[in-house]
C-alpha cells in the first residue's frame, strides 16, 4: 500500500485506476487494504474544488460534464471525473456508459473519468463514492466533478460530499417547482437551465426566471452564498464560462467565511458515523447465527406474527446483550 500511495502522489494513472477498484472493493482483504491506504494517502488530499452534479434523467448532465471538463482543462486544471451509474435490482450489473458519452473528455490526458455502479447504494451515488475523490486528489487532480445517477429529487447524498453542488434541470422544468420546498432544490449552490439554444432558448429563460423567483422565498442553507440560476448549453458551449466562474466564486465565498472547513469537518463526521451503520449491519449478517436469526424474524415480521421494530431489537440484543434501562 505504501508503494502504490507513492505511486498515486506520482499521478500515476493506473495506479489511481487501481486504487478505485480496491477502495470499491466488498472483499474483507481488499477492505483492510483500503483503508491502509487511505490513510497513507490522506495527507496529500482535500485541496481539491468537490463538485456534485445531479438532475433527472434528460436533463444533460454527461454532456455539459464534458463541455465543463474540457472548458476546465484548456485553463490548465486537472479535473477528475467520477459518474455513477445505476445497477440493476435484479441482476447487479450496470451499462456503465458514461465514459463513452464522455469521448473527447477520456482522451484529455489532464482528465480521468471513471464510472462506477451504486451497486443498490440510494442517493444517487455509490457507498464509496467519497473514498474515489480521495485518490483521486492525492493523484493530484484539482477539480473533482461528481455525477449522480439522475434518478430524481431524492439525489441529495452528493451534496453531503462535495464543496459545490449544482443541479441541472431541462427547459420547461417549472413543474419540478411544486416540490422545491422538500427536494433537491433548496439544496443547491447553484441551478443551471440546460438546453438553452435554438427553440429552447426562450423556455429555458422563462424557466430560469422561475427558478430565480422561486429560490428567493427559500432560506439560503449557507450565509456566505445565494445560490444563483444559470443558463447554459452544452451544444453551443454558452453559458459553460459562466457557470465554471460560478463555481469558483462560491469556493471562494465558503473558504473566505469558513465555511468549507466546517461544511468538510460536518461531512467527515456524516461519513464516520455512516460507516458505522453500514458495517454494523454488514457484520450483522456475516455472522451465521446472527444471520438466521435475522432471517427468522425477517419472516415472521412479514407474516405479521412479531412487530418489525420488536424483531430489530431482537437482532440487536442478541450482538450487544440487553440495552441499559435508565
């Protein structure tokens, strides 16, 4: 692990290609590996701009990610890429597309793409989604472009992990304002209106002054920044400067007031204690009589026989004994 951090701090691109997939990795080898390595290499991360980048499906997401990225990179940045997509329920396996769709970005050598499947992780990204950005910066990448699945407003997990979040939304997207006050929206930095060109270009203006309307009766969630509407197309490459200088500013909003370093200190503690839930369940049931157990009560909450909430406590008296009274 020493070896490859070295070689991860040397930007060596098969060896951060690597380190995703062990950092990806379910093996409990491979598991202790990581977090080896993670730790080797923290020191050498967290300078880079974290920017999430969601909105439904349709909305442009993987091509204004290459027109962003390219844009980035001819100004003499490294910018990452890590686009997840989603896994099937019934088989597990994923498409994977998005280094295809991003062609002209992947060839860049200043870019790397990467995607991954959420593997059945809800949120709009993968459980170690967080881990790839740090490999990703100890690679020395400047720019971390984080694309979620595009499955809809409940994709906030994205936002818990990055500097800048953006959430793009199609003309004639006004109908998604009657959800603003408990979705997506009152979570962004910023909102850009997509497909502004041709015959769309009035629609997407009307539906960035709706936007604009809309986010001025909502309470901005930092007070260094009110979140801004953009408009941009991809196809035509306008509004792309715009929206990159957006992002800079609202980097620079957060570090100047302090709020980056208590937004980054709130998520690793978001993370820790996320970890924390999701080992427990996974050593939950890699504990066989633990696990037929579980499955046991699983049944018999299902038939209706014992409460769901009385069958997880049962669970988890049997692994930690009986809760203190107080």
């Amino acid at each position: 692990m020493t070896e490859l951090a070295a070689q991860l701090r040397a930007g060596d691109r098969r060896a951060l290609a690597r380190a995703i997939t062990l950092v990806e990795s379910t093996r409990p080898d491979h598991r202790a590996e990581a977090d080896a390595l993670l730790t080797e290499v923290l020191p050498a991360a967290g300078a880079a701009h974290r920017i999430g980048i969601s909105g439904a499906p349709g909305a442009g997401k993987s091509t204004l990610i290459e027109t962003l990225g390219l844009h980035v990179v001819d100004l003499g940045h490294r910018v990452a890429v890590l686009a997840v997509d989603p896994s099937s329920s019934r088989s597990g396996g994923s498409i994977l597309g998005d280094k295809t769709r991003m062609g002209e970005l992947t060839r860049r050598d200043e870019a790397f793409v990467r995607p991954s499947p959420t593997g059945g992780t809800l949120g709009g990204v993968t459980r170690r989604t967080r881990e790839a950005m740090l490999v990703c910066e100890a690679a020395g990448f400047e720019i971390v472009l984080v694309e979620t699945v595009g499955t809809g407003q409940s994709e906030i997990a994205v936002e818990a992990m990055v500097d800048t979040f953006v959430v793009l939304v199609g003309p004639g997207g006004g109908d998604e304002l009657q959800g603003i006050k408990r979705g997506i929206i009152e979570l962004a930095d910023l909102v850009v209106v997509t497909k502004a060109d041709g015959e769309l270009r009035p629609i997407a203006s009307t539906t960035a002054a709706e936007y604009s309307s809309a986010l001025h009766l909502l309470r901005p969630k930092d007070p260094a920044w009110t979140p801004r509407v953009l408009e941009c197309s991809a196809l035509e490459g306008t509004g792309v400067a715009e929206l990159w200088a957006a992002t800079e500013a609202h980097g620079m909003a957060l570090e100047r007031s302090g709020a980056l370093a208590d937004r980054r200190a709130a998520q690793a503690r978001a993370w820790m204690w996320g970890e924390i839930s999701a080992g427990l369940l996974e050593r939950i049931r890699s504990q066989p009589e633990l696990a037929e157990l579980a499955a046991h009560l699983e049944s018999e909450a299902a038939a209706g026989r014992v409460p769901p909430t009385v069958a997880a406590d049962r669970v988890l008296e049997t692994f930690f004994g009986p809760a203190e009274q107080n």
